[in-house]
C-alpha cells in the first residue's frame, strides 16, 4: 500500500518518525500537493470550487491553470467578487492531514526539518523522534493587510523576553519570534487588500516569493519557506490608499481578474446560497421569482448608473442584504397583522432602501441628488425594466390599432381617483385597494393568467408600479406608504398654502 492511499484513521496513528519512514512518507511540496489533489479531481470530474457561481468559463479556469503551474496568485477584482471566498475555498485541495515534527512552531517536514529545534529533536530522538499531524484548515492564514502591519507581523523580530528567558545571545537564531510567514509554512498564506500594505512592507516580501527566503534584522538566517501566496486586490485605479509596487506584482505569477455576475440567473443563485433566512421567515413569508429578479436588476442598475461610481463597484453584498431586508420587512408587516402567513409585495421591495443606500459610493452628481433619492431611482429602473418581461410595452399600445391594454386603468385614475396602497395594510385591506381599480385585474387575467390568489394581487401592484414606471400614473410617496393617481394631476397638484407637503413625489 503507498502512502497516498493510507485512510486519515490509520495515519493518525502514526506516532514517530520511523512508523512514518515505513508508512513511505516522502516530502513534497505544498504547491505539489496542490497541483496532485487538483488533477485528481479533474480526472474524477469532480466540482472543485463549491458554491462559486458564475466563474465556470472565466475565473475557474484562470486559476485551475495556475495551479497546475504553481503560481503565486494575485486575485484582481472590485469589492463583493468573491475573492477572499476563492482563496478559502483553495485549502480543501490540500491533504487532509500532513505529518508534523511535534512540538514545531514552523510545521516542520519531519524528514525535511526547517527550524533549530525540529533539528535538535531529530538528531537527540532519531527515528523516536515524535510526530504530530496538521489538519488542513490548520495550514489556511489569512491576514488583512492594514497601514499598522509592521515587518514583526509578517516576518519576525528578535524577542527580547525569549533571549532573557532562555539566556541567549542575540546572536542566536533562537530569540527570534517568527511572524505570520513563517508560521504558515507548508500552508497557505493571504493577503487580503495588498494596495493597502504599505510599500516598506511590500518590499519585505520580495525574498520569500522568489527565493523562498526570509531575512530578519541583522540574522544570517536563510529559511526555504514552503508557502503558496494568495493575494487579493481592487483595481489600483480605485485604491487611493495605495498600490502594489512593482517588482512585487512582477514576483506574482498570475494575476487573476474576478468580474460581477453577467446574468440575473446567476446572481439570484449567490443571493439564495449567501442570505442569512431565518427558519420562521420561511415559514411566514412566500416569495416568488418576479421579486428576487427586482433586487437582482437593482444592482445591475447600480453598475450602469450615472449616480454611482464603477470604478468602486456595486457588491453583490448589495442584493443579499436587501433580500435579507425584504423577508423582513414582510415578515414584520404579518406580526403587526396578526397573520400566520403573508405574500411579499412591490411595498416590501421598495422599503429595502437602506440595504441598498450603504452599498453604493456615489459621484458628484449623486451626492448631490443624495443618496436615498438615488436608491429610488435604481429600484424604479429596476421596476420598468422587468415589468415588459411580464406585460406589453405601454408606449407601443399607445399606437396599436387594438388601443393600450392600460386604458380602463389609466382613465380611471384621470377621473380624479386616487389608490393608497399602504406599507403595513392587512391582507384584506391590501386586496380591497387593489381590486377598486377598474381593469387591474382583468390584464393580469389576460396576461399572466397562471397567477392565482395571492400571486395575483402581486402582479397587480406591479402592474400599478410598472404603469407609474412608465409615466402612465404618478407615484407618490406618503408618510406610509404610496398613493397612485393620475399622472397630470399629480404635476398640477400643489400643498395650500400654510401647509406643509407631506407627499414627495418620486
């Protein structure tokens, strides 16, 4: 039986250097053990980067390939691309469990020892020397890199309680502390946010990525490190802290450049994976595809706006945390209801404002038009843009021979009524609303006849949003909720004079 092949029970009961000499153990190379794991798994057609949606084509690939070269990674993308979550996910492709020598500070190879003492145990034990074993998630640092990291963090320093301690010269190699380099041997070392490491420090890291050394202070000591670096980064043109010097982005093998989810689909599959739901909320609130298409198109709305900044990007942070507020804002509306079970609705949608407000960074001209006018702005984008996947275009009926499918609608609401459709409104008030608009119900018959009951009354109040969307109906907003009326005398109308607006109009 060749060692590769021994079960992780049978190892772990290995517990010194001759067993493992027997076992036919021989040392191999972090980045080694990589590329080995790796092509199994290819053989085997198995998935190797679980829950990463999207990169199939691109990014996978990228990095699949620089695996099997050994590189150094840098991965290069802007905020919310599931950089850090890649770099994680690359410590499964190592072997469960490595023999250590036991006691090691540096995870010394048993048969190649790096470190003074793993030395000493060897050449005092022999073949007793005793083994420890690391499991692989273990052998994963990660380090965000901010301005205060020093070159003690990474590498090491001379300690000066150590040298007290133990009666040491400084001149011994045994004072030294070793940092979080080090320390990572025959792991996987990241760093997260490199721009933001200061250039001093950057520098520091040149020896280890290309002869696989370390230097520290005025020691004459030379560690051939075993490391696989995984960087990660935004655009230097987005940083302003800082930039990867050069020589060190030469020293990085492959520079892997992450992207945004390129369809709806695949972003309401990171959106399911990555939100926190709560068992209760399940159970409570029902959704449906049409809402989670809205946050989806939202943050692709974001990334195409003229308010908000592409280079710093719209993370996908954006639409988890607005589905997380959306269940809850439902889930709230049904405890203050007193119901057992509740529909999402267009209200619900449009009240996860302030999960979007955070996630954006504006330009000018979005700091001046603020930023929950511009949260408004991208959620009623959002809305226009998925009401024509369900209903006509209401500009095309306008010029049809048939007439607009709106036009019972839209008269109605220029006889001078009005609808309120409030955010904490019960089931029955809600339908009540709905249902008083004469034609609303007969185009999501005709249109979206497969909606039924409770789906119905949804797609009549996206009907109403899509109409307003379309500069059909005026949309205001009330202190609680929203009122629909007639597009012109929503422009005419103006508060008397001593009162104060309470309506903002979108």
């Amino acid at each position: 039986m060749q060692y590769e092949d021994i079960k992780a029970e049978n190892l772990l009961k290995i517990k010194t250097l001759g067993q493992l000499r027997a076992a036919g153990y021989e040392p191999q190379t972090v980045k080694q053990e990589l590329r080995r794991n790796l092509i199994r798994r290819l053989q085997r057609k198995e998935e190797v980067f679980p829950g990463i949606w999207g990169y199939e084509e691109t990014v996978v690939p990228d990095l699949q390939r620089a695996i099997l070269s050994m590189h150094h990674i840098n991965l290069l993308g802007l905020r919310g691309q599931a950089k850090t979550r890649i770099a994680r996910l690359m410590a499964d492709l190592l072997d469960e469990y490595i023999p250590v020598v036991q006691g090691s500070e540096l995870n010394d190879d048993p048969l190649q020892p790096l470190s003074r003492y793993a030395k000493d145990q060897i050449h005092e034990h022999g073949d007793d020397t005793p083994i420890g074993w690391m499991h692989r998630s273990d052998r994963y640092t990660e380090k965000l890199a901010t301005p205060d990291v020093s070159v003690a963090d990474l590498i090491g320093d001379a300690d000066p309680i150590k040298a007290a301690t133990l009666k040491l010269p400084y001149s011994d190699e045994r004072v030294i502390h070793f940092g979080l380099i080090p320390r990572s041997h025959r792991g996987i070392f990241v760093i997260n946010e490199l721009p933001d490491l200061q250039a001093r420090i950057q520098v520091s890291l040149f020896n280890i990525l290309q002869e696989g050394d370390i230097q520290i202070r005025g020691f004459k000591v030379r560690l051939p490190l075993d490391i696989q670096f995984v960087f990660t980064a935004n655009p230097e043109d987005y940083t302003n802290r800082g930039s990867i010097v050069t020589p060190l982005k030469d020293r990085i093998d492959s520079q892997i450049i992450t992207h945004y989810p390129k369809s709806i689909a695949i972003g309401k599959k990171i959106t399911q994976q990555e939100a926190h739901i709560k068992e209760e909320q399940e159970q409570l609130v029902t959704t449906n595809d049409i809402i989670s298409d809205l946050i989806e198109q939202v943050a692709f709305e974001a990334r195409e706006s003229e308010y908000v900044d592409a280079k710093s990007g719209v993370s996908a942070r954006l639409t988890i945390s607005a589905f997380e507020s959306l269940l809850s804002a439902a889930e709230r509306r049904a405890l203050l209801n007193g119901e057992g079970k509740t529909y999402v609705r267009l209200s619900d949608f449009l009240n996860t404002i302030p999960a979007v407000t955070g996630k954006v960074e504006l330009v000018y001209e979005g700091e001046q038009e603020g930023a929950g006018h511009v949260a408004q702005v991208l959620m009623g984008k959002a809305i226009r843009t998925q009401f024509l996947h369900y209903f006509p275009d209401p500009d095309k009926g306008k010029k049809s021979k048939e007439g607009s499918p709106y036009k019972k609608i839209t008269d109605w609401f220029g006889d001078g009524n009005t609808v309120d459709i409030l955010n904490d409104a019960t089931a029955s008030e809600y339908k009540k609303a709905l249902q008083a608009i004469p034609g609303l119900s007969e185009l999501v018959e005709k249109y979206r006849p497969e909606a039924k009951g409770e789906e119905k009354l949804f797609m009549m109040e996206f009907a109403l949003h899509g109409l307003a969307e379309h500069s059909q109906l005026s949309k205001n907003r009330l202190s609680t909720g929203l009122q629909f009326k007639d597009l012109l005398s929503g422009m005419f109308t103006m508060p008397s004079f001593g009162e104060e607006e309470d309506e903002d109009d979108f």
